[in-house]
C-alpha cells in the first residue's frame, strides 16, 4: 500500500502569490479583446492549446482545467461554429474529439494576443526611467521563467496562456 501525501499548503499559497499578478495582467491586457472577439477565458484556452497542439483534446483540457464536461464542451462547440476550430475523431483513438485549429482560429488567437502586447508594450514605454535593454532583458527573462515554470508544471496541473515559442520574430 502506497501512502500518498498533500502538497504542503504553504507552498500552494506561495506559488498563488506568485502567479497572480501575471494571470491578472494576461487578464486584463487581453479581456477589451476576448469581448470584442465574443470569447470566453475558456474558450479562447481551448483555442490556444489546438493551435500549439499540447491538450488538443477535449479530455485533456478537462483533466488540465478541472472544469466539468458541459463547461470544456460548451467552450469547444461555441469555437467550432464560429468557424475557429474543428472538431473531429482521433486517429488512434476514435472516442477522443480532437481539436484542429482553422486559419481563422489562428488569426484571430493572434490578434488577441498582438493587442495584448501591444497594449503592454505601451505601458513599458512609457517608464522612461529603465532603459529600453534593460525592460527587454526583463521581458526575455520573464517569459524564459514562465516557460521553464510550464515545463515544470506540465500535466493535470498546467494551465499556461503564454506562448511555448521561445523564439519570437522581430515585428
């Protein structure tokens, strides 16, 4: 018999604490366009993880999020006719739904984001009392953080809206 033990709950509150603030800003900078895009958090967490193909299941997105089956089912089918994914049966497995984005998924999970970074970078440009490099530096280091933190993460437990792309092209 195997004896599992919790997670210490003082670790649980400490990486709350430490992830709120971004998961407030990735909020705030993206929701003016989620609305106009008529999105949901949900919806537009389904739509990224078909495009970046890690949980591009309904299955997976319900043991990622926690959320029950009408709520991920709800968000897929909203995306679906809307014309931004498609929904079809797995290869290996035909019970599975897979999500496959469609080029208007993409475009329009691009647009929200380009108007999130757009608004950030704004509102960095706006301290002129730190360097350009140095908020460049900081915003490369940060995003490397997140990333090494999903990888950490990865499974049940991950709920990641950033980019897995460590690579940006210059815009």
């Amino acid at each position: 018999m195997v004896a599992y033990m919790q997670i210490n709950l003082a670790k649980c509150k400490q990486f709350l604490r430490a992830i709120a603030p971004s998961g407030n800003l990735f909020l705030l900078l993206t929701l003016q366009e989620l609305r106009k895009q008529g999105l949901t958090y949900i919806a537009f967490y389904a739509l990224q993880r078909s495009i970046d193909g890690r949980g591009s299941n309904e299955s997976a997105l319900r043991q990622e999020t926690g959320l029950e089956d009408y709520e991920i089912s709800r968000a897929c089918k909203f995306l679906e006719s809307s014309g931004l994914i498609v929904i079809g049966r797995a290869e290996k497995d035909r019970r599975v739904r897979e999500l496959k984005p469609t080029k208007l998924g993409i475009k329009i999970h691009d647009q929200i984001l380009l108007t999130a970074a757009k608004k950030l970078q704004k509102d960095f440009s706006s301290d002129d009392r730190i360097p350009i490099r140095t908020q460049n530096r900081r915003l490369t280091e940060a995003a490397e953080s997140f990333r090494k933190g999903n990888r950490t993460l990865r499974g049940p437990f991950q709920v990641s809206f950033f980019d897995t792309n460590p690579v940006e092209a210059n815009s």
